[in-house]
C-alpha cells in the first residue's frame, strides 16, 4: 500500500479550471464537479490511475505543500497534447481533537473556492488498483459512498465504451445520505441511468432514513436485499470487489456479507481467496 508521502510529486503540471459546477443544492453539503484542462503531452492520467493536487499552505509549523489524491470522475480526454479530466471535490470540514473547534480541510476548501480559468498544480498520473478484468465474463461488484462514486463512474462509462460486448454482471451499490447527495443517478444528473439498458449492468442506491438526524446511510441493507445474487456472485471464481469512499464503507460492507454468507469466518475466507487471486481492490479517502 502506497502512502501519500511516499508518491514522486516531482513532475508537476499547470492545470487550468474549464467548467466548476456544484452538483449538490445549497441546503446540503457542497459537492462540485470541476473540469481541468492540462496543456501537456506529458500528462496522461486515464481511468485506472488518480492524480494528485498540491496545495501551497500555510501553517503555524511553517509554509508546507499539502498534497490530496483525487480519481477521475469521467473518462479523461486528449487531443492535441491537451488532457481534460473530470473530478469530484466535497467541501470537508474537521474538528480538532484538543481545542474543539472546527477547521476547514485545506485541499477540498481550495479546489471549491477555485474559479474558471482559475490555475492549480498537479500530479502524476499515480497507479489505482480498480483493473478492467481482461476476461469480459467477469463479474464485477462495486461499492461506493460520497465521492466514492467518481472512479466508478469513468470505470462503468470505460467498459461500455471501450470493452465491447462486456458480458460479465456489473453491480453498483452507491451510498448517499439522501437523495439530493445522490450523483450520476438522480433526474437532473443521471448519466449513469443510460446504462440500465445494458443487460448486465444494475445500480442500486442507499440512503440515510432520516439524514437531518445523522442516521447511517443504509449500504448494507441495500447489498442484503439482493442476497441471492450477491451469494451466487461470489459463488463464480471469476468475481472481483472493488470499493471506494470512506472508511464506513467497509463497516458496512463486511456486516452485508456476513450476514449473506452465513457467518464471519465463511466471508473472511472468500475475502482472503478474492485477495489472493487480485479480485479485491479498495481506495478509502
């Protein structure tokens, strides 16, 4: 596993702001969907890898480069030495543990404050461990929460696109505390809808039963209801699991497949062989 002070952030790039949008209404918490255009051949990030941006910053330890990695939320293009990429930015906010009170996360507070035309600085490309299966029987779940949807995005939009004649089953399980945190599956931006006529792709959304009252987001339910599919999934050696968002995810996801297997050990001994055999992969913010 690759820590973020481990990566070459020596190659840097001048990425300009194209397009900046927020997808989420004002009553809820900010999420913008920003465009960057990199005028560099050099630059090249595609669906399976991330990329970072620095951020000049500084603090009371002194000036510091604050370094965020962020997956692409649409398949990138390029043209003519140019590269447009797509990412998905939460506006964060922290508490600190002694004093109690709230700060600003430096890197997404910076990239929602951006304009267009606006420069910042980035990375990469850096490796993602979701691989398209060279198999085209494969049979893929993935499980997203927040943000967690963007790598996913590109990757289904990838393998309609690109893989031709995917014949494998595509599951997508995407948390959201409710329904106007819901991206790329709701009436106003939902693309991802015009899969559902592909007859191995399914999307299945969870929301938060009562989301003023910071009830959980309902992802394990929503992975239970579908048991039956879900156990004869992983029944097939040819599955893969791929997971992105936060570390709640895999709370949620561990309690789901428990209970669809039948106990703890049978799911830690399938979750072992999926390790074993490169099927599992998960990226959590």
């Amino acid at each position: 596993m690759s820590y973020l002070s481990d990566l070459d952030t020596s190659k840097q790039y001048k990425a300009k702001v194209k397009k900046t949008k927020r997808l989420t209404p004002a009553n809820v918490e900010e999420i913008r969907e920003i465009q960057l255009e990199i005028n560099s051949p050099e630059f090249k990030v595609e669906v399976d890898q991330s990329f970072g941006v620095l951020v000049y910053h500084k603090s009371d330890f002194g000036n510091t480069y604050h370094h965020r990695l962020y997956s692409v939320a649409d398949i990138p293009e390029h043209s003519k030495g140019k590269s447009l990429i797509t990412m998905l930015v939460k506006r964060c906010f922290y508490v600190d543990d002694f004093s109690g009170e709230m700060y600003p996360g430096i890197g997404s507070n910076y990239l929602c404050d951006r304009h267009e035309g606006d420069e910042i600085t980035v990375t990469g490309p850096f490796e993602l461990p979701f691989k398209v299966p060279d198999d085209k029987n494969a049979n893929m779940i993935l499980i997203g929460m927040g943000t967690g949807i963007a790598p996913f995005r590109a990757f289904i939009k990838h393998v309609y696109s690109q893989e031709k004649e995917w014949k494998g089953k595509i599951r997508l399980f995407y948390g959201a505390k409710s329904g106007l945190e819901l991206l790329y599956l709701n009436d106003k931006d939902g693309d991802l809808t015009n899969y559902y006529d592909k007859g191995t792709f399914e999307a299945f959304h969870a929301l938060s039963a009562r989301p003023h009252w910071q009830d959980p987001i309902l992802l394990d339910q929503a992975i239970e209801q579908r048991a039956e599919e879900i156990l004869e999934m992983l029944g097939s050696a040819n599955t893969y699991i791929y997971i992105a968002g936060y570390e709640k995810v895999k709370e949620k996801l561990n309690k789901a497949f428990i209970s669809i297997l039948g106990s703890k050990e049978k799911w830690e001994n399938r979750k072992a062989e999926l390790i074993a055999g490169k099927k599992w992969a998960e990226v959590i913010y």
